[in-house]
C-alpha cells in the first residue's frame, strides 16, 4: 500500500532508512501526556508473554510434569544449566539464573516480534530499550564483583590482569579497565540494536523495494519477485540471530558475572 | 494493526520531520524498558524460578532415594545369600565330616570283624586239632589193642596154646613185641656188622 501510494505519488522510490523505526509521530494512545508508542506496547506484551507462560508451567509443578510445565521447566533448564551453571559455576549460580532466565526469554520474545505477523517489529530496534537493559546488566556485574571484593579489590581483579610483568602494567591496566568496565555495556546494548535494526531495514527494504519493482513494470516484474523471495529468506536468516541475539545477550551476562565473581582474573 | 505498521513505515518521510537519530537516547524507552524488565524479574524471581528448583529438588530427592532404596534391597538380598552361601557350606561340611566319620566307623567295624573271624578261625583249628590228636590217641590205643587180639589170636592158632587168658595174654603179647624190638635192634647190630 505504501508503496503503491509512493510510485503513484512521486514515481521515485523512498529507501526506508531511520525515519522507520520512528513511531514518535504516531503514537497509539496517549496516557496522561504521555504518547504510548507500538514498540512500547510490544515491551509489554513481550514480558506478559514470557510471564504468563512461566506460570502456566510452574504453578501446577509436580515431579512428573505436564505438557506445559515439561516445555517450561526445559526452557528454565536451558538457561539454567547450560548458560548460568556452565558458566558462572556450581557454586554461585543458582541466584543469578531467575536473572539470565527473563533475559534471555525477554530478549528473545522481544526479537521475535519481528517475525511475528501484525506485529513485525523488533522491539530492540529501540535503541534506548537495549541500553536500559545493558545498563542493568553493567550495574549487576560490578555490583556482584564489588560485593564480592570490595571497591578497590574489584578494581584490581579487571584492571590487572595476573601473569603479565609488572612492566607491562602502564599499558594494560588502562586498557582492561577501558575494556572490561567502560566498552562492555556500550557493546552488550550496540550488538543487540544493531542487529535488530539492520536485520528489519533490510526487511523492510526487500519488501517495499520488490513492490516499488513490480510497480514499475518493465525488468521489474522480474526483479519484484527475485527481491521478495530474499525477502522471505533474510525473514528465516533473522529467526537465526534472534535467537542468537538473546542467547549471546544472556551469555555475556553470565560471562561477566562470572568474571567478577573470580578469584583471579 | 496492518495499517498502523505500513503507516509507521510510512508516516515519518510523508511528515517530513526532522530524521531521528536511531542511536539516540529517549528517557521515556528506557526507563519503560527497566520496568518492565525488572517486573518480569520480580515476578519470574518470585512465581517462577522457586517452584521450578523446588521441583528439580524434589524430582533428584525422588530420584536418589528410589536409589538409595533398591541400594538397601540390593545389600539385603546380597546378606540373604552370603547367608544362605554359609548354610550350604556348613551343610557341605557337615556333610563331609559325617562321611569320613562313617567311613572310620565301617574301617573299625571291619578290622573288628576281620579280628573276631580271625580268632574264631584260630579257635576252630585249635579245636580241630584237639579232635584229631584225641582221636589218633584213641586210634592208636584202639589199634594196639586189636593188633594184640589179632596177634594172640593168631599165635593162640599157630601153637595151640590158648592164650585166652587175659593176663597171659598180655605177658605174651608183651614179649612179643619186646623181642621184635630185640630183633630189629640185633639185626640193626648184625647188620651193622654183616
């Protein structure tokens, strides 16, 4: 429709850029003063989501389980075990894992709004919503580490690495402090944005362009097609990195959790 | 909804306001994004992940005991049959001695009879021989008195003289003898000097 409306309009084909992931200008509702955007809604929805199946799974747990509390306590397990307890270990991980549990859930149902029809847009696409949860995640980290070392002992365990001669030292503390306390929110919020940015501009791109193409006429009804069917195949190459994308998410988490919590570093 | 999607694709560039830049920060996401985030946390901390340890607890809890359980069967029936092992053992034993204990017994038994056969054995052949001496001395008694009937008798014949007289009879008969012992010694002598 929008293409059809911009051939008609103008003849001149508009290639989405930035302005598609502004919803500012049209919100859905207002509450208070307050303009109530789609990706904001899809924020929601995605944690009544992942809520509401987890208690359907767990409210009625019992030793042998039902179909519903099988799929969640695999999901749960999932990260559990093979994400919280691999990586930050045995000892300490139990406490962490409600944490990696809703974020990658969170993370994953948020992303795959852009799959989902009707809905189709990847709620971290956002970027402010990545940073506020990279930002939580810089606050856990270091708060487990000083917790666990004290300020000064935590300071030294990221910045110093062991190992390596006192010489060296000038060069790399700064350097392990830059990278171990400055760089890794701004990455953690970066990798998932821009994944989920890219991933549906190109989307749009294929979609929109493919009709602007058949609208055309002439090599387009050849090329139209061709650009939906890349379409549909960068649709299921991005279910690959939402999934990839949450799961790295909570990986790092749990990496850096247990980075603070070693005894050396 | 379908609308509002294309319309959001749409809107913007046919609004024509100033491009937002997608890195930049907007409060009011972010902090709708640490509140929402952090009440799925609550809630997931809270309802979720508690009963699913509890479950996970209980179902290893049931797991071990069901072992812990078949452990105990297990050492149970391994001390029936190191039992019943030590029973049959004992019964061979037992077995074994009341053999060899027969086995002594019937060895006495034998050697007593064996014993008993020999002495009786050496009895009857004692008597036997009691019996035969007895009889060869009546025989021989017998003998000598009917040799000298039979002796008088003929010689009574021969000369006409009756012997029937005991006493003579006797005289007689010892003479003769006397001198066949007398003659067998000359003629031994005469021999001797022939």
């Amino acid at each position: 429709m929008f293409g059809i409306t911009m051939a008609e309009s103008g003849g001149e084909f508009v290639a989405p850029g930035p302005n598609s992931f502004d919803f500012s200008e049209v919100p859905l509702f207002h509450i208070g003063g307050l303009a109530v955007t789609k990706p904001m809604v899809q924020l929601l929805l995605g944690a009544v989501i992942v809520f509401v199946f987890f208690y359907a799974a767990a409210r009625r747990a019992t030793l042998v389980p039902s179909r519903i509390q099988f799929a969640g306590e695999s999901a749960y397990g999932m990260v559990r075990n093979s994400i919280g307890r691999d990586i930050i270990g045995s000892h300490d991980f139990i406490k962490f894992v409600p944490y990696l549990v809703t974020v990658f859930f969170f993370i994953l149902i948020n992303n795959a709004f852009a799959t989902i029809p009707f809905i189709q847009f990847p709620t971290f696409s956002r970027a402010s919503m990545a940073y506020a949860l990279a930002a939580l995640s810089w606050i856990i980290y270091n708060a487990v580490g000083i917790k666990k070392h004290g300020f000064l002992g935590y300071l030294k365990l990221q910045s110093v690495p062991s190992g390596v001669s006192p010489a060296m030292y000038p060069l790399l503390v700064p350097l392990e402090f830059f990278s171990n306390i400055l760089v890794r929110p701004v990455t953690l919020a970066l990798r998932l944005f821009a994944n989920m940015f890219a991933g549906h501009l190109l989307l749009i791109l294929f979609s929109t362009g493919g009709l602007f193409l058949l609208e055309y006429g002439g090599i387009g009804y050849v090329a139209g097609p061709l650009a939906w069917v890349l379409a549909i195949a960068i649709s299921f190459l991005e279910l690959l990195v939402q999934f990839l994308q949450a799961y790295v998410f909570t990986l790092l988490n749990a990496m850096y959790i247990s980075g603070a919590l070693a005894d050396e570093h | 909804m379908q609308n509002l999607i294309f319309l959001a694709d749409g809107e913007p560039a046919e609004g024509g306001h100033a491009p937002e830049n997608p890195l930049g920060f907007v409060p009011v996401e972010a902090a709708l994004s640490l509140v929402v985030f952090g009440l799925l946390l609550f809630l997931i901390w809270k309802f979720v992940a508690p009963r699913f340890e509890q479950t996970f607890a209980e179902r290893t809890q049931a797991i071990e005991g069901g072992i812990a359980a078949a452990e105990s069967k297990q050492a149970e029936a391994d001390a029936r049959l190191a039992e019943l092992e030590k029973q049959l053992a004992d019964a061979r034993h037992e077995a074994a001695r009341i053999r060899e204990e027969a086995r002594e017994q019937g060895a006495a038994i034998v050697a007593e009879m064996r014993e008993t056969a020999q002495a009786e054995s050496a009895r009857i052949v004692e008597h036997g021989k009691a019996q035969i001496e007895a009889e060869r001395q009546q025989a021989v008694t017998s003998l000598r008195a009917e040799v000298g009937t039979l002796a008088t008798g003929l010689a009574g014949r021969i000369v006409g003289e009756s012997l029937e007289d005991e006493a003579r009879q006797s005289r007689v008969v010892e003479r003769f003898l006397a001198e066949i012992e007398a003659d067998s010694a000359t003629t031994n002598s005469s021999g001797s000097v022939n």
